[in-house]
C-alpha cells in the first residue's frame, strides 16, 4: 500500500473511502487501514487529479527560514535539472511547500518485505498443493495455514502464480479454505485442474528459499552516480574523476558523503551489488547505505575503474549502464538530456545539483524523470523542489529513489522480465514434486 494514494477521477465523483467488506477470501492488504487527508488538486491530461496525504508517518516541519531561502533561490532559476527528452517524462511538482516531509507509511510494497511464508508456515502446520493449469495460467503453488488465528479472524495462505504472490486471509473449515485458494489461484473455478498435496518436507525447504531470493530482489538495490559538467559528452562524463578514492570536486564527494558510508570493497561482506570485493577489479572503495529494511549499493562512477587507454570506459559503463537508476550530480546551467547515456536499462534518472545559503548552508535542487510509463513515485516532488541538505531530506530522497525503482518494476518489460523469471522457478517446482 503505498503512501500517497492518487486517485484521478472525474469532477462531482465521490471519491469518500470506502469500508473494506468482509468476504470469503480477503486481500491481507485490507487489514492495513490508511487513514487520508485531501491536500491539493492539479490538472493533468484535462482530468482533475486528487492527492491524499496519510495523516500517520513521520512529519518533520519545514522550518520558516528554510522555505525562505529555497523561494529566494527559485526566483532566480525555475526550470527543470532534466531537458524534455523525448521517451522520459519529467515529474512535476505538485506538493505544497509545508507537507514535502509528510512521508507517510514509507516504502512502496513494504508488506513484501516480510518473511510471511518464513514467520507462520515454515516448521509450522500447514498443507502445501501443486497443480499446474497448462492452458490458462500455468504451474500453481498454494500454502495453507492450518490453524485458525483469532488474532485476524481466519487462516493465512499464499497462492504463487508467475503473476507473483498473492498473501490472503481466509475463513471457513479445511475444505472452504482449500476451494477459495484455488478459485483465487485459477481466477475460475476449473474443475479440471487437480492440486496434488504434497507433504515432502523438501518443498517446505524450497518455498522458503523462494521466499527469500524475493525479499532480497525488493531489499537490495544498486544506484548508479554519475559526475557531470554541463555541456559534456557520455564519454567525458565517465572520465571524470581519476583521483584515488574521489572524484577531485569536493561538492560531488560531499554529495557522495551525504548518501552513505565509504566501504573498503576487498572483505566486504554485505550487499556488493554486483561489485568485486576480493581481487578489487572494481575499484578499492564504494559507497553503501542501509535505509530502513533496504540495502543500497551506489555505483560511482568515479570510484569505479578508470582507463587511460579506453575513452569510453566500458568498465564503468558496465555497472552504471545496467542499474535501473541512475543519479546524476550536475554542474552548470544547461539541464542534462538524459539521451546522451547510452543505456536501454536506466529508467529513472534523478539530476541533483548544489546550492549554497547566504551563511554557507548546503540546498540541494532535485529533478526526476522516468521513461517507463508507469508515473512518478512517492514522496512526490513539493512546489518548490529544494532541499536543505540533513536528515529530513535524506529520509525523503533515500525514500523516493527506492519507490522510484519499485514503481519502475511495475512496468510491463519489467514485469514480463520477473514474469518470465517466477514462470521458470515454478515450473522446476512443478516438475520437481510431481515426479517425487
């Protein structure tokens, strides 16, 4: 459930919350009550667009000062960080000044971020069923819990298709439970379609990897960072920064310094992202973070390997090429086109540039624009997008650069790419406990 609900709607509809109604099989998002406030209204595409704000979440105010200098630096400079590109849509902002901190329940899909088979399935009592519906949806793996949990007034269960997984709360006795987990999992009710049980702990074993590898793919996350001057080419943005262990601008290594901690790759034993961190092929230093349940590791390109030989700097454009995201620190007036990278994987890019208060305070303007169709993420860009540099506004980036990419997994070569993924995984289950 996200944070901010946007909901575009007609003028005169009724848009009142609605109070969840109680059925046989019922979604576990429902028991999660989001309580929402009516802030702002916009225009877009003609149809009047509606923005709630959830009164629960951290709220940190927006001191009077700061509001006073980023309106004074707006005055000078208004435009985007980001040219219109074709292929990218820039986000706009629409927040009101006061509530740019209003961050609400968080990140994007936490819910999935739960050991849910993990917490009440594995070495617990409960039934696990295979059938594989070769002409509609395919392989099916449904998990029952056994026991009724007073606590949500009915059983757990999962059902995993190669759409993904579906967490439910269900009612009724053993048999109830079991058809409501399979009309859910066929979407009709096939009654062709036979669920074998399967009481081989092995596959209690495998779907708790499953579910593992899945938390890992929402919790592990690797951003590029890319240092550019105004009016450089692809190549000499990646040639930028030979010095050992920086970049040699102090406003570029200050900004790297603000997004996390200098890690020592050789011996790293966290999240590397797909980094060496035993022979140093990539570089002797990276940046990393932790936020919230989430690992962050940022491909810098100025970090990262540099040739003297190779003006393309492949070694770089290898890693930064291929993140999802791409965060680009800028200096200059002219606003970056995102088209000069060359990469079909960089969906999102964020441009960033610093500065500096009349008492020597760190601003940071921000722009974000996205290329695969999906919108923007929360939390949404405010009126006036500058930010003080500090704590609220590192909770606030941090945030919206991590919804950024899950909202870019929704889009349809994302999905039909994890489609595909979860399609194979199933199907090795399928074939692996019908033959057992």
């Amino acid at each position: 459930m996200s944070i901010m609900n946007i909901v575009k709607k007609k003028k005169k509809e009724d848009d009142s919350p609605q109070p969840p109604q109680r059925r046989s099989i019922t979604s576990l998002g429902k028991w999660f009550g989001l309580k929402s406030t009516f802030r702002i209204r916009s225009k877009e595409n003609g149809e009047e667009q509606t923005v709630f704000f959830p009164d629960e979440g951290p709220l940190y105010p927006l001191e009077d000062e700061e509001l006073d200098h980023i309106s004074k630096f707006n005055e000078k400079n208004t435009k985007s960080l980001i040219a219109d590109t074709d292929g990218f849509t820039i986000e706009p902002n629409v927040v009101p000044n006061r509530d740019r901190y209003r961050l609400g329940n968080g990140l994007l899909d936490s819910i999935y971020e739960c050991s849910f088979y993990c917490n009440f399935f594995h070495q617990k009592e409960h039934d696990n069923f295979i059938a594989d519906d070769e002409n509609g949806i395919g392989p099916i793996v449904i998990s029952i819990e056994s026991n009724h949990d007073d606590t949500i007034g009915g059983s757990r269960g999962i059902v995993r298709t190669r759409d993904g997984e579906k967490r439910v709360i269900i009612h009724g006795n053993r048999q109830r439970k079991k058809q409501a987990l399979q009309n859910a999992a066929v979407r009709i009710n096939n009654n062709a379609l036979k669920f074998r049980l399967v009481k081989e702990r092995a596959l209690e074993k495998e779907l708790y990897n499953l579910e593992t590898q899945q938390i890992e793919f929402l919790t592990n996350y690797k951003f590029g960072v890319l240092f550019c001057i105004s009016g450089q080419t692809e190549n000499q943005m990646f040639s930028n920064g030979s010095a050992p262990n920086g970049s040699g601008n102090a406003d570029f290594d200050e900004f790297l310094d603000f997004l996390g901690e200098r890690i020592t790759l050789q011996g790293w034993n966290s999240f590397r992202g797909g980094l060496d961190v035993k022979t140093n092929t990539t570089g002797d230093t990276s940046v990393f973070t932790r936020f919230h349940n989430c690992n962050i590791m940022f491909h810098v390109s100025t970090l990262l390997p540099f040739s003297t030989v190779d003006e393309q700097q492949v070694e770089r454009k290898r890693h930064i090429g291929n993140d999802v995201l791409l965060l680009v620190f800028k200096q200059g007036d002219e606003p970056f086109c995102p088209n000069v990278i060359t990469s079909n994987f960089n969906n999102i890019i964020v441009c960033v540039s610093k500065l500096t208060g009349p008492n020597g305070e760190v601003y940071y303007r921000v722009s974000f624009a996205e290329k695969h169709g999906e919108g923007s993420a929360p939390p949404y860009l405010p009126e006036i997008p500058i930010f003080q540099k500090g704590e609220a506004f590192r909770e606030y980036f941090l945030m919206k650069l991590i919804n950024s990419e899950r909202t870019a997994m929704r889009s349809r070569e994302f999905r039909n790419r994890l489609k595909k993924a979860r399609l194979d995984q199933l199907k090795l289950l399928i074939k692996q406990f019908n033959d057992a």
